[in-house]
C-alpha cells in the first residue's frame, strides 16, 4: 500500500461516521496531511450541514500549514452551491497545493468540474486512488445518480428449513425467527438506509411500526405498497413516528413492471437507498416450521457468512 492509499484508506474510515445522516448527499472523508503528519480531519455532516472538506479545513489548528499540504478525499470536491458553498472555492482559498481524490463525482452539477476548477487555479490534482473501494463506498450515491433508482437491500429471517413466515398465525404480531442480537442488527440497518419497504400482507400480519427502536439513528421512510387503499389507518405504519408513503394503483400500473414503476416513484422522492424485508442480507435461525411460506432462492454471489450467536448471517452480491 502506497502513501496516497494509506490516507485514502483512513478517509473510507472517517467517512462512514456519516452513514444514515447525510442522505442523500454522500457520505465523504477527508483527511489533511502534511509532512506525512494527519493535521486535519472531517467526514460530512447531516443533511444540510458542511461538507467533508469544509469540515476537515476547519479542523486544523495553524491553517498556515495549508499552503504546503496534501488534501485526500473519498469524492471529487463540489464546485456548485447548494446547501453550502463549493468545496473546491474553499480548497482553492487556503491554497492547498495537493489534492487526491478517490473517485470522479458523476453528478451532472459536478462531473469533472471541481477537479477542472482545481488544476485552473495551479493545483496538482491525483485521481482515481482506491477508486473501486471508493465507489464501493458511495455505492448508494452512485446507484442514484446513475441507475435513476435507490439503491437496493433485501432483508430476510429464514429457518433452518428455508421458511419465512407459518402459513397460518393466532396473531397480529411476527413470528421471531432470528434471535435478539440479529434483530438489533437489523435495527441498525434500518438507521441506515434512508427508506424501508413493505407489502401489505406484511403489515396486516405483523403490524410492524418499521423504527428503529434497539439502535441510535433516524428512523427510515416508511414505504407500503397498498394497491387497492385497503389498509387500516388505526395500524403502527401510520403512527408518528416516522413518514410514510402508500403506493397504490394510483400511483403504479400493477399490470407491468411494478418494481421499476416502484423505483421511478422513489428516485423523484429523492429517497436514495431502500432496504427492503426480503432479500440480501438473510438470516437463518435456530429454529424450524416444517411448513409455511418457503424462502426465496437467490443468484447472486455469496460475500460473507457469519454467526450471530446461533443465527447464522449470509450476505449476498448481486451480479
């Protein structure tokens, strides 16, 4: 690992403090360095608030040092006003000289011009360090931008037999099959993504409220796919809690491509990531139904396997 990596690296690290408040801008590190010494640091703030650079700039002490310092960061610096004033205006003020970035913000109000306005002003400008790590990271920024749609997540418990669900219950209420510290990683999850998704069987069985309740964090935007407006106001997903958001036959032709329809709705809400209860992530429990609603079977890659205790949690990539 070069030096450039080195400090890409702990930018990557720095900026996942943001995960679950800056949406739907992206979670950015930067770290100033000079005479290979961490002299500033910053990651962005929630929505609304300064941006990495703003924050990492602010963060050293002589600001005299600047003039001969290195700044690293996980994205191109913006060059466009918005909630705040461009990032490259800012890097351009103190005069840092060196500036290595991780990944091009393909962004049409950015795309290359902050790095553009950066190299006009006589700065040395190193791209592409860690770039595929880089984007790994900002994969939620970039689905959006690019793809049009949020970013996905599948989530499901199964039992050891391959079920999700009994086909029949007693009550208005889940059926656990994963164990309390799985729940709470899911809560954890839920802090995370910016919205969580729903069908209607799932909340006229469980009558989920869809918060985070074991985890510190902003609770997701509720989204309930209820196509004929069927569902009870008296039930949890419409408490105050959290927003939530109904999708019916007023909304999608539920004769032709529904999850695209579905997808299309949620980038003009400019709701960036959805995690929905079915899919990437799975758990398998300890326990067995013998019979019920079989789980789904998926395609993609196989990442991780780890236990959770007696659960046993299995991430997926999409191919």
């Amino acid at each position: 690992m070069n030096i450039h990596e080195k400090y890409i690296n702990r930018c990557i690290e720095i900026a996942k403090n943001g995960l679950g408040s800056t949406r739907p801008n992206p979670m950015v590190g930067c770290v100033i360095v000079h005479n290979n010494n961490i002299i500033g640091e910053g990651f962005t703030s929630a929505y609304g608030g300064n941006h990495a650079e703003v924050n990492a700039i602010n963060s050293v002490v002589d600001k005299h040092l600047l003039k001969d310092s290195t700044l690293y960061v996980t994205l191109e610096p913006c060059s466009h006003f918005g909630k705040t004033p461009p990032c490259s205006d800012l890097i351009i003020k103190y005069n840092i000289p060196n500036v290595v970035i991780g990944c091009i913000d393909d962004n049409i109000k950015v795309a290359g011009k902050g790095i553009e306005k950066l190299k006009n002003t006589g700065c040395k400008v190193t791209v592409g360090v860690l770039e595929v790590e880089c984007k790994e990271h900002h994969k939620r920024f970039f689905t959006f931008h690019n793809k049009k749609r949020p970013y996905i997540i599948l989530k499901w418990a199964e039992t050891q037999d391959g079920f999700i669900a009994p086909e029949t219950k007693n009550e208005q209420k889940p059926v656990w099959i994963s164990n309390d510290y799985s729940r709470q990683l899911t809560h954890k999850w839920r802090a995370e993504e910016q919205a969580i998704l729903v069908g209607p069987n799932t909340v006229l069985q469980d009558n989920p409220s869809l918060t985070v309740r074991d985890w510190t964090g902003e609770n997701p935007i509720r989204i309930v796919i209820d196509k004929d407006l069927k569902l009870s106001k008296s039930l949890a997903i419409f408490n105050s809690e959290a927003q939530t958001i109904i999708i019916s036959k007023n909304d999608v032709d539920f004769s032709n491509q529904v999850a695209k329809q579905i997808c299309d709705i949620l980038f003009q809400k400019d709701i960036n990531s959805v995690i929905i209860e079915g899919g990437k992530h799975t758990f398998t429990g300890n326990i067995s139904f013998n019979t019920g609603i079989k789980a789904p079977k998926l395609n993609g890659k196989l990442i991780s396997e780890e236990h959770i205790k007696d659960d046993i949690l299995k991430t997926y990539r999409n191919d």
